[in-house]
C-alpha cells in the first residue's frame, strides 16, 4: 500500500460526522480489533481523531507500521518505538501530523498529511468540528508539535501488501454510503486501486434486485421505488456529507427505503442510473 492509497482511504470520509452510522461503523471496526491500545472501548461520544487514523491504517492495512491508538501523546510514543517520528520537518503525503493546540506541550489532535504544496500541506482530520475535514496549515505552524512518516516502502521497494475488497463488499458499502456521493465516491474507489465501473455495475444490480422484492442487502425496510424531492433547506446527506446546491429541490428515483439502526427513516436517491446517496425522511418530499 502507498501512501497515496492510504490518503485515498482517508478522504473518502470526508463529510462523515459523529454519531452518523459510518461514524459508529468506524467506531466499531476500531474496538474490534483486539487486543485495544491501553485496553480502552471507545464510545460513540470519545474524541476520536486518534481512533479515526487508526481506522483508516486498519483498513488500509498498513496499522503494523503506524501503531494503534486512540490517545495522541500516546501515539507520539508510539510512533517514536516504531522509529518513524520526525518531529517538525517538512511533511510528505501519508505523514501522521500531531497538533498541540494551546502550545502547552501535549499533543492533543492527529490526521494525515493528504497534499503537500510549496510551504503548505492539506490535511484529513476526524473529530474536526464532530466530523472529517480537510484543512490546510503552512509545515511550520506553531501548533503542529510534528510529523509521523510510516514506511509504506518495504526494504527491497516493494509497496505493502493492499487489503483488497471484493466488488460485491465495496458495493455494499456504497449502498451504505461509506464511500460518499457521486461523483466524489467514483474518484476515491479509483484512487483506493479499485475498479469503480464494475462497483458500480454491481451496485445497479443490487438496486435492480431490491425494487424487483428480491430483498435488501442488509437489514432495513424496502418498499417499490417512488419519487422524491429533496427540500432547499435540506444541508447534509444522512451519512453526514454535504449536499452538492444542484441535489436541492431536485427529484429523485427513490431505490430503497430504510429505518436506520438509530430508527431514523432514510431513502436511497437515484439520479440517471446512479446512485447519489441516502436522506432522511425529514429532508424529502414524496411527489
């Protein structure tokens, strides 16, 4: 795995906020993996930017040369047993950066390195504001404490071994929307290493299947497909991305209807044989 891969990993849930269900997903695929960094579960309500990097290296499969946490000083410690810490030097894309907000010398907030350009870098954060943002900081920022550089590249300069998914998996999570909204999720599946036609070929059939009763891939209620509109008040997908200005007072196919594990009723919009993503019942209008 490069570290443009592992990125690629890591942007497609930009958007996502906490509390969402690929929020929890995240969560849980973190506490799965045992035995946990200092023997701690997360909850849904911990600050996970930590657990977020984590997650990410898990489903990269590059955690063995990142370490595992969900406490940033911590990781430091970590991150400095496994040799890869720098401290403040110039970043590269895949670093790990720290940040020590209030210079009062902990680390308390950890993400990737995404881009680096001139004397500035762009970063993928989770827990930034409740969700995962991008934000841009020159390399020299006072409160970055430093960086982190896995080593993606094995000794003879080989790339790592990629964790590869099946289309049939990737296509479920797209229902699930863990890969976002069109056009965004065809550019992170292609960016991930993955063939996003065949993705979404399957996905088209699974849709063609659900409207057909063949059931739904996953637990929910499906009924025939209707036609909605969003509402121009509408801001947010239900899995926490924002709603391009084009989506507003649009009409979509509706290609599922679901009640969600925290029981809100959500629709699976379509639009010109694509999938757009999934909203809540409060943010539509049947027509």
């Amino acid at each position: 795995m490069t570290a443009k891969q592992v990125v690629a990993i890591a942007v497609k849930y930009v958007g996502t906020w906490q509390n969402s269900l690929v929020h929890k997903a995240m969560i849980d695929r973190y506490n799965s993996v045992l035995p946990r960094p200092s023997g701690y579960k997360m909850t849904y309500q911990d600050a996970w930017c930590d657990a977020f990097v984590t997650a990410i290296a898990d489903e990269a499969g590059v955690s063995a040369l990142t370490g595992r946490e969900c406490g940033v000083e911590r990781h430091i410690k970590l991150m400095r047993s496994l040799g890869i810490w720098l401290g403040r030097v110039r970043p590269a894309v895949g670093d790990l950066v720290t940040f020590d907000w209030d210079g009062g010398g902990f680390a308390d907030h950890i993400g990737w390195v995404a881009e680096v350009s001139g004397e500035r870098f762009r970063t993928v954060e989770g827990n930034s504001n409740s969700k995962v943002a991008q934000h841009w900081f020159a390399w020299n920022d006072w409160r970055i404490k430093g960086f982190g550089r896995p080593k993606y590249k094995g000794a003879a300069g080989s790339s790592m071994p990629v964790t590869q998914k099946t289309v049939e998996d990737l296509a479920k999570e797209v229902l699930l929307g863990i890969w976002g909204n069109s056009p965004a999720r065809s550019t992170a599946l292609t960016q991930a290493g993955y063939d996003a036609s065949a993705v979404q070929k399957r996905v088209n059939e699974l849709l063609k299947g659900m409207s057909s009763g063949a059931g739904s891939i996953s637990a929910g209620e499906v009924v025939m497909p209707k036609r909605v509109q969003v509402s121009k008040t509408a801001s947010r997908f239900y899995t926490g991305e924002v709603l391009d200005a084009w989506v507003k007072g649009t009409t979509f196919d509706v290609m599922e209807r679901r009640v969600q594990t925290d029981h809100v009723l959500t629709y699976l919009l379509g639009y010109q044989g694509g999938v757009i993503g999934w909203l809540a019942e409060g943010d539509v209008k049947v027509v």
